[in-house]
C-alpha cells in the first residue's frame, strides 16, 4: 500500500513538472531589466517628525505626485501619482494621522492615511467661478468637537471635517467681483478674514465666523494707485502689497475690521532702485522680501507702515516659510549662493541680527540654483535645537541638509524627461594587470562554493543575497565598456530642467549629468525651453579616437518664432563641446543620412519663415550637401490650420548677408483639410534608422507580395471637429475618424479609410509597410486598434520564389515619383480592450526577427503583442497552408496574456513613452519606457534563437560531450576486438 500512494505522488509531481511556466525565478529579478521611482519637482513640502511613528516628510510635486519620504534615507514610503489634470494646489497634515490635499483647481480634497497613504475620504468642492485656492487647516478650530478644514475655491468658501470630509458650511462669492489673495485665521480666534483686491484698485476684507460661515463684517477701500501681483502676510491683520507700477509699498491694516493704507516709495528704503519690484512670497512673520535689479531685499516691518531695510544681496536667494520652534518664537531659513557653496542660514523672525544656525555646504555646481527652501527642528541632546532643511535645486534634484551635509538627495528631474537617444560605450583596451586575475580567480572560488551551497540548501539568507550580488556582477551588465552582443549603452536623457543624464543601460545610473546653461533662465532669455535630442557624431571603426557627441535643440521663448539655441555634448564625459545662439528660430529639425569625414552627421533647421539653415557649417559639409541638394524633400503639419504641405530646397539663397549655408525653400504641394469636416489630431513616419530586411513577403501557395517600402510615407488622422474633445462628448452620428497614407515627396493620398462614429484619442505607430492605430468605437462603446499593409502592386507579376531567391526576376522597369503608384492595401479592425498612453514596435539590427508591438497601458504598465495578432489577412476559417504560415484564425477582439506584460507586476508611473533600440544580437531589442518612474529591460520577440541563455549548464554539455566521445572509443575498441576473433576462426 505505501508503495502504491509512492508511485501515484511520484506521478503527479512528474507531470506537474511538464506544466510549463512562464514567470521569472527571484534570484533573477533585475538581471535584465531595472526599475526606478521619482516623484518630479517638489512644490510643497510639511514635515512629520513626531516621537511616535517613522519620521517623514510628505510632499507635493509638479508631476502630480503625492508622496511621503523617508527623512532618514530619502525613500519613498508611499505615493500617489495624480492624473495629468488632477493638478495639486495645496497640502498639510491635519490631526497628525491626515495628508490634507487640495487639487483640479480646488475642486478636490481629499485625505490620505499618513502611515500608509490609503485614501480616507474624498469630497467635491465645485462652486460658481473660477478661482485662485487656498487651503487652511487650522490648529484648534472645532465645531462641535469636530476638526475642519477652510477652504477657499471656485468662488466659495467651505469648512469641511477632517474625519469624514463632510462639508460643514460654505460661503459663495460670485456676486462679488473679488480676487481672493489671503485666507487667514486669528490664533485662538474662531474669526476667519479673507481679503483680497477687485477691479483692480479695491482692497476687499470679509470677517467670517469659522464656526457657522456667518459674515461679520465686510470692508472695502480704494486705492488709486492700483495693485500689483501678490501679497505678502506679515502679521496677522497687515498684508503687504505693491502698487500698479511696482514703485511703492502699501501696508494695508484691517485691525478690528477697519482698513488703512500706508504708503512708503521704494526709493526711501533703496537709493540705487531701478524700475519695477516685484514682492516673494513668504509667510516669515514681521519680514518680507522684494526684488528689484536682480538685487533681494529683506525688509521688516518695525511699525505701522513704518519699515527697515535688513539687508541687501546680489546673491540668489532663496528664503523659507516661518517655523514656529516655541510659544511666540518663529524661525526661518534663508540659502544664499556663493561660487561652489551655499550659505545656510537660520534665523528668528524678531531677530534679524542673531543666527540660530550657520553653515555652509559644497554643492555641485550641475544643480544650479536653490529654488525651494523647507526647514524643520528637532532637538538635540543638550536640548538645543538643531534644524534639517529639504532644497529644491534648479536641475528639479531634491536634497535634505543636517549638521553641514548633504545627508541624501535625489535626483528627480528624471521625473520629466522630454527626450531620449542613446550612444555606445568605449571599446575595451587590451591588458589585463596580474591583481585582476588573481581577483577574478578567488571571485570564482568564492562563487562555486556559494552556488554549492544553495544547491544543497545550506545557504543562510545573507550567502542568498551574496549569490544574487555575485550573478549581477558576473553577468558585467554593468561594465563602462560595449560588449559584443550591444547591451550595454548609454541611455541620454533631456529632462525639463534642461539638465543632459546618461544612464547606464546595464543598471540604470547615473554615469554623468550636466545641466545645460543656455537652458537655464537668465536675463536675456527668460523663458529657455528644451526641444529634442539628436546624433551629432557616431565614429566607426576608422575614427574611433573620437568620442561620439549629441546635438541638443532648444529654443528661447514659448513662440515657435523665438530664437533657437544650440548645444554639443560629449557623450563619454557628459562635457559640453560648444553652444551656439542662433539669431534665426527653429521650427524643424531634419536629419540627413549624410556624414562627413569626422562622422558629424548633417542636419537642417528649418526656421518659423522657412528658411533652411545647414550644420555642421564647414566647406565640406557644404560640397556633400551640394551633391544630395536635390534630393531632399520634407514636410510641415500646421495642425491649427489643417494644412500639410510638402517642400524642397532652391538652388540660391537670399538675404542681407551672404551665408552659403543658408537657402531659400520652395512649396511643392499642400493639402488643406475642410475645417468643417476634419481636425488633425495624429501624425506619424517609420524611424529614420529602421532596418528592413527583405520587402518580399512569401505567403501561401509558395505566392509572393512585395512590401511598399518608403522613407517619405506619412500616416495622418483627421477627426470631426466635434469629435475632438474627450470620448463620449459627442454621438456617433456626429463623428468619425479617417486615415490617410500620404506620400510626402508628391503629395499623392496613396490610402484613405472613414472609421464613422469613431473618435479620438489616436496613438500609432509605422513600420516597413504597415501602420497600426488605437482609437474609440462611439457605437461599440469600445477601444478598437486597426491595422493598414501597404503592397507594391508594380511588381506583382514577379511571384516566383526560385527566382527571387536566385536573383532572376525582372527588376529593370523604370520607376519614377512621378507615376502615380500601383499599391494595394490590406486592413482589419479588431477591438481592444485598454485605452493607451503611448505605443511602440520593436527593433532589431538586421530586421529579421518577427515584429511586436510595445502598448502603454492605461494602467501605467508595457503589453508586448505580437504583429500576428494584426495580420489584416487573419480569417475565420484559415487554410492548412495559411496555419503553416503561421496566420492565427480571426476573432473580434485582440488577446491580453498576463505573461505578455514587459513590466511583469511593475508599473511606469505617469507613463510617457516608450523607446525602443536594437542590439548587436539580431534576436534581441532594448526597451526603455519613461514616465515618473523609469523602466529598462531587454526583449526576444522570437526568443533568444542565436544565443545560448546565461543560466545555459555548460558542465553537463561537457561532460555529455566527453561521455559520447568515451562511448564512441571503447565502442571503437570492442568493434576491433569482436572483428579480430572472427578473424581468428
């Protein structure tokens, strides 16, 4: 009997083990992908460093991102990522257990488990108009032994419990023309003033019983002047404000309900002022600070209207809001650049002359400037109090200063990158020195005996994390050399800030960054915007002594007119090689597949008038150019207009000053879509790097269809004008969607395609000859994705695939742009179940691997579906030799398998897009999707069929390979002997 129950649990763990799995091993996670947090730019920050409890500090940031940090480490306890339009105005912790925030223009607040950051409650606060919010969270307001929260937004005032969000009271403004600048409570006062200015030259005051929303008191007066930007609080009842020309300083009093003005010029306090001040924002008690020249000054207030210049700098300064460290006793701190250091200061508000706290710290200069100060106390062992203080620096990086260092900081600007390309890393140099190998040997040592000791079990859970260590390293993902399957590069990176990253490819690191000067705010360009990456220089084998450079693109002003400026960065050391300030704009940048001897690849701007303008500007730039003149073309979408027209280059150039790298350009076509009928909402072209591998296509019978291979095909989506704004604002009888295939050298609709009762959003992607894309079904109620095959019906009669393979096939016939071409298209619809936020197709560097296409999901996660799926020649019922072609029987809606995500249980927080690069390894593709987070792994659409995989045992292929061969030599030597005793009867 207990051998029967044997046998039978021998059998089913046996055929257990036949299920295959898809899913990855522990010990493998992180081997081939990495994945990285951020939470972007902190606006607001409120420390929790109670006694009881983690310490922390929970943040709010421009990406949207609540978030609650570790102060020890800089960790991310929790966080939550906001939708783009769920913008956050305002956040504090009430009770000492809430995150209070405020956010859509005030229309939502909601509160946040502190320890855990699980939603508690949520409330709508929508009112009658427009507004500026502000919140206020009281320190001992309660009604009826309830907490609330005042909250000014929409035109409305409302006080809400902090337990259920319940809105106790609200107090509508719309009748009043006001525009709110303050909310304020009186301490230990149950008295809420809220004062602000309308028609521009009134000052408003509203006295509120917080309890009940009552209004007490309403007070206006004029001042003739007029005001300008905000206002400063600098007690509880006195506001600082400035006049219409930003030359005098109003103190404006509202003691007891009663308003007065006082009047001091700029002049008085600062004898070398110059043109307009402008008051920053600070809730310093008694103290107040304005700019004027690019000098600060800090002013106290010492009297009823009465004030004190405290000092004077030229330094940048940044100050934070007042501290309160005891009864009656507030501080504050205040950065101040100087060369490689900044100056920390803390101060008490009542003591300008006194220093709490004096420090300097080194900071690195690819930061830039402090942009944000939050400062919090503790106290020390000989009860003293010493101070932590959270920066916010130019590059977005954020960083907590204690006791003179710089205790963690995080590098948040990649948060918000704009741009991505990538570059190779150095060949590695011969020469291995004697101490590496002795290393390398007692590393290997070490490694067996580990790996022996988890095969046995006897490993403790720190050899386990040694084991994990060992096998990131031995895999030299991580090496600052290119290997020779291609996966190690380096990521380059533009984030908002204007700061230039490279990131390893193997781990994610940061190798170097540097923050780009001419993308940082200055004097003679105050609105610098970062544009686009693009390959400057890439060196081959014959120029390897140079290092390979980018080319950053930006220009200096919101306006497509502004003038664009021009940056070269070495890619190795991150060194920017030059810059350029360039007197024309940049409205295009276009690529050429044209090098000159020193591998600088040739690029033309086209500028806001359409003028061209080459780089590299040098003679021999010039003379290839020449010879390729007339062979580029190029297009422009004019998205507002519904126009895209195609151009050319003319052969002089006009102007003042002679320049021979710059030319006039000419129109060739332009196609104006009815502005009654369709809005464009999606362009898109094949990559300038992508590699085809062959453009005949061998289906069933031994039948051949050749590809519609072109550089210059563009996919276009147009929409009803009533259909472009969000899904469902319109019927399905009052929209459609069409899709155009646009050949952009002739201008010649090649395809055109109605999708009615359809609508947009529009995200697609092109490759070789094919061109999928995601839109909503209005009438199915669904998220459909279509696919369009372009073919050259030219060459149909070379359908023999014995001679395509021997080369015999008639390929002789002219072809001309100017003929209209013979192509025939193959589509199909299927639906989809997600709506997406961004969408790729992978890339390899011969082409041959099968093709999948790389969907952001709305869940912030990357599907990888395969190609197949979109085959337009799917049927219901396919043929045998259709199901050796591999074509998959046709069903409505396309498949989503949980092992398919390429993020596996990862999300890509605020995901944006999705970069693909190819390896060496033709099997193999590099994908890199970023958002908030950052996520890198690499992808085998057909597996790893040219590579042995790095878990491969080689020792038992050894051994089998050493027992065939001593099979086959005693085999040998029987074979003699039994032949020799025949012989011997």
């Amino acid at each position: 009997m207990a051998i029967r129950y044997f046998l039978i649990l021998f059998l089913l763990f046996f055929f257990s083990s036949l299920i295959p799995i898809l899913a990855l091993y522990e010990d493998q996670v992180g081997l081939l992908d990495w994945h990285q947090q951020y939470i972007g730019k902190v606006k607001q920050a409120v420390f929790h460093t109670q006694k009881t409890g983690r310490k922390r500090v929970v943040v709010s940031t421009e990406e949207n991102v609540i978030a609650s940090l570790d102060l020890r480490h800089g960790e991310i306890f929790w966080r939550h990522v906001l939708g783009s339009n769920d913008v956050i105005d305002g956040i504090d912790i009430a009770l000492g257990k809430y995150v209070i925030t405020l956010s859509t223009g005030g229309s939502v607040l909601r509160a946040w488990n502190l320890p855990d950051g699980q939603m508690v409650w949520e409330s709508s606060l929508h009112g009658p108009k427009h507004s500026k919010s502000l919140l206020l969270v009281p320190t001992n307001l309660k009604i009826e032994k309830d907490n609330v929260v005042v909250i000014f937004s929409n035109g409305r005032l409302n006080a809400v419990s902090c337990i259920d969000g319940e809105v106790l009271w609200k107090k509508d403004f719309e009748a009043e023309s006001i525009e709110v600048q303050q909310v304020i409570q009186l301490p230990g006062s149950d008295l809420v003033y809220v004062v602000g200015f309308s028609a521009s030259s009134q000052f408003e005051m509203y006295q509120i019983n917080a309890r009940n929303g009552e209004l007490l008191k309403h007070e206006s007066a004029a001042f003739s002047g007029g005001f300008l930007g905000e206002v400063s609080l600098v007690s509880s009842e006195t506001v600082v404000a400035l006049d219409s020309t930003g030359s005098i300083l109003l103190t404006i009093s509202f003691q007891n309900g009663k308003i007065s003005f006082q009047q001091t010029p700029i002049s008085n306090l600062v004898e070398d002022s110059l043109g307009p001040a402008v008051i920053i924002p600070s809730l310093v008690t008694g103290i107040f600070a304005i700019k004027t020249n690019a000098i600060t000054i800090f002013i106290r207030v010492i009297g009823e209207g009465k004030f004190e210049v405290v000092e004077k700098t030229k330094h940048r300064t940044a100050v934070s809001d007042a501290l309160s460290i005891s009864e009656g006793q507030h501080a504050f701190a205040l950065i101040q650049h100087a060369g490689s250091e900044i100056h920390l200061t803390v101060k008490l508000a009542h003591d300008w002359d006194g220093n709490l706290l004096k420090e300097s710290v080194k900071m690195d200069q690819q930061r830039g400037l402090v942009h944000k100060v939050f400062i919090n106390n503790y106290i020390r062992t000989d009860r003293s109090y010493g101070f932590r203080v959270l920066i916010v620096m130019e590059d977005h990086s954020l960083l907590l200063l204690q006791q003179g260092e710089i205790v963690w900081s995080r590098e948040d600007g990649l948060a918000s990158i704009i741009d991505v390309t990538t570059s190779e890393l150095p060949v590695e140099r011969d020469g291995v020195s004697v101490a590496k190998v002795e290393h390398n040997l007692f590393e290997w040592l070490k490694g067996h005996m580990l790996n022996l000791k988890g095969t046995l079990m006897l490993a403790s859970p720190e050899d386990t994390a040694a084991i994990q260590s060992m096998r990131l390293k031995s895999s030299e993902k991580s090496k600052m050399t290119r290997d020779h399957n291609g996966f190690r590069k380096l990521l380059i990176v533009l984030t908002r800030a204007g700061k230039l990253f490279a990131l390893h490819s193997g781990d994610g690191r940061i190798v170097w960054s540097h923050l780009l000067q001419f993308l940082q705010k200055s004097e003679t360009c105050q609105h610098p915007i970062g544009l686009n990456l693009y390959q400057w220089q890439v060196p081959h084998h014959h120029a390897m002594d140079e290092n390979p450079s980018v080319l950053v693109v930006g220009r200096c002003g919101q306006s497509s007119d502004a003038p664009g400026v021009l940056s070269f960065v070495d890619t190795y050391t991150g060194k920017e090689l030059s810059s350029l300030s360039l007197v024309h704009s940049v409205a295009q940048v276009i690529p050429l597949p044209y090098t000159d001897s020193t591998e600088q690849q040739l690029h033309l701007l086209i500028d806001a008038d359409k003028h061209a303008h080459l780089y590299p500007k040098t003679p021999e730039a010039i003379s290839l150019f020449k010879h390729k003149f007339s062979d580029i073309y190029w297009y422009s979408v004019e998205d507002d207009n519904g126009v895209i027209k195609g151009h050319a280059l003319k052969s002089k150039c006009t102007g003042e000053v002679a320049d021979e790298f710059f030319f006039d350009t000419r129109e060739l076509w332009s196609i104006m879509f009815p502005s009654e009928s369709e809005k464009i909402i999606a362009t898109v072209t094949r990559k300038l790097d992508e590699v085809v591998h062959t453009q005949a296509k061998v289906i069933a019978d031994q039948d051949v269809m050749y590809k519609y291979i072109s550089r210059n095909l563009l996919f276009l989506a147009t929409v009803a004008p009533k259909g472009s704004g969000e899904i469902g604002s319109v019927t399905p009888e009052e929209s459609w969607l069409v899709a155009y295939l646009i050949d952009t050298v002739t201008g010649r609709i090649l395809h055109r395609v109605t999708h009615h009762g359809s609508q947009g959003p529009v995200h697609a992607v092109f490759s070789e000859n094919w061109v999928v894309y995601h839109y909503f079904n209005l009438r199915a109620h669904r998220y459909e994705m279509s696919v369009i095959e372009i073919y050259d019906q030219s060459r149909a009669d070379n359908k023999d695939v014995w001679k395509l393979v021997l080369g015999k096939h008639n390929l002789t016939s002219p072809i001309s742009l100017y003929s209209r071409p013979e192509v025939i298209t193959k589509s199909q619809s299927y639906f989809f179940t997600h709506s997406l936020k961004a969408i790729a197709v992978t890339s390899t560097a011969k082409g041959i691997t099968s093709k999948q296409l790389l969907i952001g999901t709305i869940g912030d996660q990357v599907l990888a579906l395969d190609k197949r799926f979109l085959d337009p020649r799917r049927s219901v019922n396919p043929t045998q030799a259709e199901k050796e072609e591999g074509i998959i029987p046709l069903t409505d809606s396309l498949p989503i398998i949980p092992q398919s995500y390429v993020t596996h249980a990862l999300r890509v927080e605020g995901l944006r897009g999705i970069i693909t690069v190819p390896a060496k390894l033709e099997s193999t593709t590099l994908v890199f999707a970023h958002g908030v987070d950052l996520f890198f792994t690499q992808l085998a659409p057909s597996r790893t069929y040219d590579s042995l995989t790095e878990d491969f045992n080689y020792a038992l292929l050894l051994i089998t390979i050493v027992a065939l061969v001593a099979a086959i030599f005693v085999t040998w030597i029987l074979s003699e002997r039994k032949e020799l005793q025949e012989k011997w009867r």
